[in-house]
C-alpha cells in the first residue's frame, strides 16, 4: 500500500491542501531544492494539522518557513527536545507555532506540525535542501521528489513511537484534490545531452548555444500521484572536478562553515575486467513479506514483486562462478534459509536451490530484517571467500536505524548490496546498508526490472575494483587540507567518489591554482588522475558544499538516539547547529505570537494520513496501547492517537490521500530496450518466460546437456540435433551449450544484461572442452537454427 503527501477531508467539501509547487536547480551533480506547500484552513475551528512525508536520504534540510497572510515566520534550529517544549508551550498559549523534525527511526522520514491555523487561514510552508544526486549505471544522474512513502514495520516497541505508526483512510486518485508544479534549471560544465522522466514534461529548453544551461518543467495539471524522477545524461560524466566554496563570513575562519570548503568528485573510467578466478560467498536475503505479493507496477498484467524475485533468484544463481559458497534467506515475521551454513556450488547444490526458488512465496508476513541479519554475521566466515550479502525488500521497516548499525558492526567481514523494490522503499535503510559497507544500492522502480539491476550489481561484485584509493594535494605554502571524508577503501566500475575537504590557512589574494591527485591500484596497478582547481573560492548564498559535508559528517555518526553514545549525539548536534542541517537529535521550531489575539477554544487535530496495508491497524492499536508513562497525554500520544482509523467518506475529519500511482510513462527519449522486454516478457508469471526456461536447463559448470527439455526450446527434435553435430565422437555437451548460447542471443537479446554473466561461464566452458571446434560447431549450429549470429560472441 502506498500513500502521499496531502490532506483531504472525508466528506469531499474542506481541503486545506491547495498545491505543492517545487523549484529545483541542479549544478553538475548536487540539487538545491525548494518545495512549498500551500494550505487554507477552510473549518470553523482552530486545527493543528501533521503531515508525514518521505525525502531522499541524502537530503540536506537548512531551511523551513512559513508565510502566513503575507508575514514570513522563520523556524529556528534547536535541540529536538527544547523546541517540542518550544512548541507545546506556544500551542497552550493560543500562539501560532511550526514544527519541522526528522523521524527518530528513519532518516528518510520527515513530519511538520502546523498548530493553531485560525479559520480562514492561508499558510505556505517551504522546506529548502541540498543533495548529492546518484549516478545509474548508465551513466544518468537521476534526481528523485519522492511522492510515496510507505508504512514500516516495526522491529522493536520502541519504534511504536515513529511518526509512520499513525492510522489513516484510504483516499481514491480521483478525489486528491491538488496538483504539483516544478521548474528545474540544470547547469553543467559536462554539457546536457538529454532529460528523461516517468512525468510528462515541456520540451527541454537550452539557455545557452553551448548546451551548458537547460530548463524542463513538469506539464500543467501533473497530479501528485507518484515519485517524479528525472534522469539528466551529460555529454562528459567521467572528468573530474574540484569546487571551492567561500565559508561564512560571521563564523571563525578555522570553523566547520568559516573556512572554505572543497568539493572534489572523480567518476573513474574504469575498464571492465574478466576475473580469471573469482571466490566469494554470495548470501541472498530476500524480502517474502506480504508486500511482495503487490504488482512490480501499476499497469494491468505488470509481474508480481515475488515473482520478479524469484526470476532474480534464479538468474543470480546460475551465474555464479564454479567453486564459491551460496545460500538463500526468505525473511518477513519470520525467517527461512535453504542450508544450515553456505554450500559450495555445486551441480547437485544448485539443482535442489532452483527447485526451492520455484516453491518460494509472500508468506512470512511482515519485514523484521534484523534477526536473519544477525544470523548470517555469526555464522563463521569461509577462509578465501569474503562475503557479499544481496539483500532485497521493499524497505517497509521503522527502526532503520538498528538494521544500519548491525551492518556497520559487521562491515569488516563483509559488503552489502542493496536494493529498493517499488516506490516507497526506505532509501535511508537501502542506502545506508550499502554505504556502511562498501557495497552499492539500487532502486527498483518505474519500468526497472528487478534482474537486470540485480545483475549489475553482481557483475559489481565479480569485478576488479580501484583498491589503495588515496588522494594527494598540491596547494601554495602555508593552505592545509583538513579532510571531513574518510577515505574510500574501494570504487566499483561505475560509481563516482565525492571527497568533501577544509581549506584552512590564508588563501591567496591573486588568482592562484592547487591540484588534487586520486592514487589508486586496478590489479596490482598503479594509476592516477590528477586535476587542477582555481584557489579563489566562490560565493553561495545556500553553502551548499558546506552543507552537504555537514550532512555527510552527520550521516557517518548519527545513529539515532538509541544507537549513539553521549558523545556522539553531542558531535552531532554541535555539526547540526553549526551548520543549520537538520538531524535526528534537532528540529526547526517557529512560533506566530503577532496575532490579533491568541486562539480559543478547543484545537481540533487534523493529521495528515497515508493509506495502509491491512495488517497495519492492528499494530496502530498495538502500537497506541504502549504509548504509556512519559508519553501519556504528549504531542506524540497526541499526534498517534488522535485519529481512529476511518473508512473513506464516513466521517468529515481531515485527511491526507496516498491513492495508488497511475501507470508510469517515460517521456522523451524512451528506454527502447527496457520497453521491449517489459512488453515481451513481464506479463509471464515465474517459469512461463521461454528465455527463463532455456536458463533452468543451464548446469552449475555453465553447459547444457543435449536432451529432448533443450530441443523443444530450440524448435527441433532431439534425433534432428544430434544427426546435425558435425562433432559426433565430441562431447554432445558441447554442441548443446553451442546451439543454447546461439538461441540466446537470437531470441533473449533484450534482456542480455540479465543472462550475460551466465553466457560468459558457458563460453568459457567451451573453451575448455571444444576449443579449436568451436568455429565448425558455431557454423553447424547457425544453420541447424537458421540463424546468423556472429562466431565472435564466443571470442573466437
């Protein structure tokens, strides 16, 4: 289930949200954003509404303020516990008052108390935030205004506290009563080459002859029914850059934000390296909740999310090298594994795991992670085969915080890949797990297929990484770096590194130049990029690198308030004051005392709601019961329990509509690939897709075995196959694995990035057991098949 920002009554007739209007300037590869929402108080009574609303992981939040009937409030930054004093004093007062905080199990999650709104009340409430934006594997930089956020299960009673756990009706589309409207502006020295969106957008406008400067828009009337995502392509992505950014004036000059600060990004080219002989132990922990049982996506036929799993599952499985140790975890209420401990894989390992991926179901209920997490780092490591842990799940947890600091714990042993299946899916959780440990984190959405992201990141994990990574500054007498970034340990072939720095010391009055090196080794290689920087530091009314190293520090400490110790929490409020980004241990307060007279009378609670699965009333339920002791009768007990769930047009209370989103269309330059295999094969249920049937018959060693199974997928008959090898005293295996590669690549080329790494295990096979052959059999099989395809795919 999926809900989104916004309040609507339940009778149809107030609705006090009017519109979201977004403004979004985008340099290079960071996003300074405004969002403002616009609400009116059309009740008779005085109300104090709450709206709980996803943002990216990454983001920085510098700013929030209200501008009520023309007068401009602006929140003040303060200690998370002093400002909802702050804020509870103002409300008992009659005073206007704002609250804006971070979620204290999940820093994806934010909610915004507006208290004490007078009828007839006009108010415009506007975040500002700054964020580093991703890089996919094709190259784009994906930009992402989340518009789901889904419910979270809990993992603890603490937990029963967040702001997720509040109960709400469902609202249908067709009742969602206010639009979203956004500019974005795009600058980059790399050169625009193209934007894409799942949204209809106005043809993009070029602001400069040298497509350095673009502007694209949202079409008029977009409705505020799912995440809106861009994907910017720039016509260079791998050169680096360094940016220097002037510190605040007020603020001591060897400070946090006084002195200037560096932002160095490198986005090395990496070759794409075959391993000769790779080890490991590839653990795969699969989220089987309930969820997973929903539509990968909105269109009618779309694959189901398990079913989207298990054809993951299996394509993992087979392209997995001979000689490393697997296994598989189906997590939800409860948690299963396929072996006690990993096996090596094996013929007779592989075949029992593919008939237990086939029988795999939703059925364990909801999302508790942690306790099959906890399991797998106790079990004892295999000398010569680290561990490469694939989790996947839609991200419906609470306490994400507990689940990062486990693999954080454990992230010496280890890397975690991570992957966001569908709108909504925590980008705190996937990313953080990722980051803690060195892996890297996908998200599945729109018409992404889970297969091929899943592939990509295993291709990641079976390639040669830049290893001994360490940077190298050239600066004038007397500049020192102070570094706010810890060295990365490895860069992946693909990913980019962002290294945030102090310059501290004086800096040179003439124009003047320093040079950063990136060191690095590429199998027992060494390697280096170096790039010059101008040393004049440039003004930004937003400091947005100071921000978001701010955010960066911020992010490597803060846990949550119970998973960090006294002086980690103090570390983090003093960078979070410092710097005005927001965190888990502060919130922006503001309180209206300029009104004619304080309000009367009772306040009526409006909260802002989200749709909810259906085993999510009862854990609301559960979850208000033990709000007890010191939250009895507080903003929380208040905010959690205020509103009983209520059906749909029963009752005229106010609420917010999350209706499922409408079919996701890419405009502009589309996907031809994506679109093709999605048309072509996401309407088969698991096992129906002819291209998936052929890869079942696949052996552990990379071969197929010639028998009547591959010749009905072929289209011959066994008798006609055996009597066309032109290698009758050759091992029949070999012309099987021959003829199944050559039907790959003629029937199944739309989805070769989900079979490529398979394909790779087979060839090499064949190099060892056909060798010379290889070009007579290649020959025989073309005509056999009456195909074309080229010899070279065999690297012959």
């Amino acid at each position: 289930m999926e809900h989104h920002w916004g309040l609507i009554t339940g009778n149809k007739e107030k609705v006090p949200l009017k519109s979201i209007s977004v403004t979004l300037s985008i340099n290079d590869f960071v996003a300074a954003v405004a969002a403002t929402l616009h609400y009116e108080n059309e009740e008779k009574v005085p109300i104090e509404a709450m709206f709980v609303f996803p943002m990216d992981e990454d983001s920085a939040v510098y700013s929030f303020e209200a501008l009520v009937d023309g007068k401009k409030i602006v929140a003040e930054l303060q200690d998370k516990t002093k400002a909802h004093s702050k804020y509870e004093e103002a409300l008992s007062q009659g005073h206007q008052a704002y609250l804006l905080e971070e979620d204290d199990y999940s820093r994806d999650v934010f909610s915004c108390n507006v208290g004490n709104l007078q009828p007839g009340t006009k108010v415009a409430v506007t975040l500002r935030y700054v964020q580093e934006l991703p890089l996919e594997s094709d190259g784009a930089l994906r930009y992402l205004l989340p518009a789901v956020l889904n419910p979270r299960y809990q993992l603890s009673e603490q937990s029963a506290s967040s702001c997720l756990n509040v109960q709400k009706p469902i609202v249908p589309l067709e009742a969602l009563p206010y639009t979203l409207s956004m500019v974005a502006t795009i600058t980059s020295q790399h050169g625009i080459e193209r934007v894409q969106s799942n949204c209809s957008l106005s043809p993009i406008q070029y602001l400069t002859d040298d497509k350095t400067s673009a502007q694209v828009s949202l079409t008029e009337g977009h409705k505020f029914d799912r995440d809106v995502e861009l994907l910017i392509y720039y016509r260079e992505v791998h050169s680096p850059s360094v940016a220097v950014e002037k510190g605040m004036q007020d603020k001591k000059r060897d400070s946090l934000m006084g002195a200037p600060c560096a932002m160095v990004s490198f986005y090395p080219d990496i070759p794409e390296v075959n391993a000769s002989k790779v080890c490991g132990e590839f653990v795969f922990l699969m989220d089987r909740s309930g969820s997973m049982q929903t539509p990968m996506r909105t269109e009618e036929n779309s694959q189901l999310r398990i079913e989207a799993a298990k054809e993951t599952l299996l394509l993992l499985l087979k392209s997995l090298p001979m000689g490393c140790y697997f296994n598989i975890y189906g997590f939800g209420s409860s948690y299963e594994q396929f072996f006690p401990e990993s096996v090596k894989y094996t013929q007779e390992t592989i075949e029992e795991a593919v008939e237990r991926v086939k029988r795999l179901d939703a059925d364990l209920g909801g999302t508790e992670i942690l306790t099959p997490l906890r399991n797998i780092y106790k079990t004892s490591s295999i000398p010569g085969h680290p561990l490469q842990l694939f989790v996947f799940t839609d991200g419906e947890v609470s306490d994400t915080y507990s689940v990062i600091r486990e693999v954080k714990l454990n992230s010496k042993k280890h890397r975690c890949f991570s992957f966001g299946i569908g709108q909504g899916a925590s980008t705190s959780l996937i990313k953080n797990i990722a980051r803690v440990s060195g892996g890297t984190a996908e998200f599945i959405t729109g018409k992404d297929r889970m297969q091929a992201k899943a592939l990509g990141s295993l291709k990641l994990a079976l390639q040669c990484a830049l290893d001994d990574i360490s940077l190298s500054w050239e600066l004038p007498p007397g500049l020192s770096v102070n570094m706010l970034s810890p060295e990365q340990p490895t860069i992946f072939r693909g990913q980019r590194l962002i290294i945030y720095a102090q310059l501290t010391g004086p800096m040179p009055q003439a124009e003047s130049r320093g040079a950063v090196c990136l060191k690095h080794t590429l199998q027992g290689k060494s390697l280096e990029n170096k790039v010059a920087f101008s040393l004049q530091p440039k003004e930004n009314a937003n400091f947005t690198i100071h921000r978001l190293a701010a955010k960066f520090l911020i992010q490597t400490k803060d846990l949550g308030s119970h998973e960090v110790s006294k002086e980690e929490k103090k570390d983090v409020m003093n960078i979070s004051l410092q710097s005005g980004v927001l965190s888990s241990f502060t919130a922006f307060v503001a309180i209206n005392k300029e009104l004619n007279k304080p309000v009367q009378g009772p306040l009526a609670h409006r909260v802002i709601p989200r749709p909810m699965i259906a085993t999510s009333t009862s854990m609301f339920m559960r979850s208000c019961s033990r709000l007890t002791g010191p939250f009895k009768n507080s903003r929380l007990k208040r905010r959690l329990c205020a509103a009983d769930y209520v059906p749909y047009g029963h009752e005229s209370t106010v609420y917010s509509s999350m209706p499922s989103p409408a079919p996701i269309e890419n405009q502009g330059v589309a996907d031809s690939s994506n679109e093709k295999s999605n048309s072509q094969n996401e309407h088969k249920a698991f096992g129906e897709n002819v291209v998936l049937q052929l890869i079942f018959l696949q052996n552990a060693n990379g071969s197929w075995k010639l028998d009547e199974n591959l010749t009905k997928i072929l289209g011959t008959t066994l008798e006609d196959t055996k009597a066309a090898n032109p290698s009758q005293h050759g091992d029949p295996s070999a012309w099987a694995t021959i003829l199944a590669v050559l039907w790959l690549h003629a029937n199944g080329q739309d989805l070769k990035c989900e079979w490529e790494l398979l394909e790779r295990k087979a060839v090499a096979w064949l190099h060892d057991h056909a060798g010379s052959s290889i070009p007579m059999l290649v020959q025989a099989a073309n005509s056999l098949l009456k195909l074309s395809v080229n010899p070279a795919v065999f690297d012959v």
